[in-house]
C-alpha cells in the first residue's frame, strides 16, 4: 500500500514520513518544491501544490491513501483526481477549530470545515484529525527569549493543552496502517490543560532563563504580528484567547486511543527544544 503524504516539509508530515518509511510502509513525500524536503535515504519525493490542479495527477499515480493538509482552494479537483488515481483512504490534517460553532465563518476554522466537508461528501473513507494548538507555536516566542525580551501577551491566562507535533504524526500513522481506526474523527490535544503563561514558565525552565510574561492590550499584540499574521486571523486568535481566558482547555484521550500511550508533555517538548530559547 502506498500512502502520499502532502505537505512533507512540515513538522507533521516529515515526521509522519519517516515513522512510515521506518516501519516497512511504502510512502511518497511530498511538496510544492520536494528539491528542498530533508527525508531518510530511499524515499521518494513528488511535486504536489495543493494550490495547482496540474500537478495531482502525478503526484496522487499507484498511491492508495493521502495525507492532507486543509487546503481548500482546489480540494474538490484534488478529491476528484485521488478518485481516478484509486485512492481509498484520506487522513485530513484538520483543526479542532471546526469545533466550534461559528466553524464555517471563522477565519481560522473555515479552511479546516470546508476540507471536511468536502471529505464528507466524497466517496471514500476519511479519518479526521482535529489536533488544537501545537506545541511549536511556541516558537514564535523564541526571539524574546533570545533577546532577553518579556514575552508579550494579550490573554495570559488563555488556556490552552499544547500537542506535541510528534504525537500528531504518530497518530496519522496509527490510523493509516489500522483499518479499524478508520473512518472517525480524533480530538488531539496534549495531556494537560496549561495558560499560555505557564508555557513561558515551562520553557524558561527548561532553557534556563528568565524571561517573563508582559500583558499587552490586543491593539498592541496585532500590531505587533501584523507583518507575519493576517489582520482576519488574528481578530480569529484573539477572539478564541479572549474566550478561554481564564478557562482551562478540553484534554481528551485520544492520543492513548491510537498510540497506546499518553500524550507527551509541553515540558518534555520544552526540555527537547530548549535550545532554540537561549541567548
């Protein structure tokens, strides 16, 4: 059986590559640019841009099940050629935004819905993994620790139950080499609720260092992301904060359900990547 993995130079889908390349399972990585993916020796790689329809063909040729990732510009060419192909089996990367009651107009969830949906509607098998906040979102407060800068936040109080990306990728090749897990979809989340201000303490910890929590206004926090974070999702992102300001985040069990074992940690994810928070 031969499964394509899209988005193969990201956390999960390079992880997800290898773990099935190093199980015995015959896997094709692939990428918008696959001359630039960092895979073990002997896998072998495809164009697929998920935004152009001309390179599904080739790309989805011989394979029985997909990796996806929630594009939704072209997914219903890309359903259609995976149909042709023979494709059986779809895993969605999707959100637990989809959760969510406003999921169809949410700009963070909407992607994520209409790829599900999409996958709904087609007649194949779909698994959906609806994983929350990754533990490698913290990189985004690396350049603080670094600088020696506090960690800005609107909302420290959010809480959150970070997933380790490892997790993620493991439970994809749970349920693409298990037919009995086929078919639902999975809530992933970290095995522990935490604020986003116990996650700085965590990583401080881990990377011996001292940097704090600074509480900002929500004006100054989009301001502050507006080169990198667009205005519509980070409206979407504080909104979500605000809501879970002072609530702790659902914690499910549904990696042990495909791993047969706990969730890593955020602080084991702290201690693993420490590194990139020191000066």
């Amino acid at each position: 059986m031969l499964t394509l993995v899209t988005g193969s130079r990201g956390r999960v889908g390079s992880a997800l590559v290898s773990l099935l390349h190093h199980g015995g399972h015959t896997v094709r990585a692939a990428s918008r640019n696959p001359g630039e993916l960092s895979l073990p020796a002997g896998v072998p790689t495809t164009a697929c841009d998920l935004g152009d329809p001309s390179t599904f063909a080739a790309a989805l040729a011989g394979v029985d099940s997909v990796f996806l990732y929630a594009e939704p510009s072209h997914v219903t060419e890309f359903l259609a050629a995976a149909q042709t192909a023979g494709v059986t089996h779809i895993v969605l990367l999707s959100s637990s935004a989809v959760l969510a009651p406003d999921a169809g107009s949410n700009a963070i969830a909407a992607s994520h819905h209409a790829v599900e949906q999409a996958l709904t509607d087609a007649p194949l098998t779909a698994t959906l993994l609806r994983p929350g906040a990754f533990a490698g979102n913290a990189y985004q407060w690396s350049e603080s620790f670094r600088s020696g800068r506090p960690v800005a936040l609107p909302y420290p109080h959010s809480g959150t139950s970070p997933i380790d990306e490892a997790d993620i990728a493991e439970a994809a090749l749970a349920v693409l080499t298990d037919a009995s897990l086929q078919g639902s979809a999975y809530h992933l989340t970290g095995p522990a609720s935490l604020t986003v201000a116990e996650q700085v303490e965590l990583l401080a910890a881990a990377s011996g260092s001292r940097v704090t929590v600074e509480a900002v206004s929500r004006a100054a926090w989009k301001q502050a992301v507006s080169p990198f974070v667009p205005e519509a999702i980070a409206e979407a992102l504080l909104d979500y904060q605000a809501a879970t300001d002072g609530t702790p985040a659902e914690v499910t069990d549904d990696i042990v359900k495909l791993t047969g074992r706990p969730a890593r940690t955020f602080a084991a994810w702290a201690a693993d990547h420490a590194a990139a928070f020191r000066a």
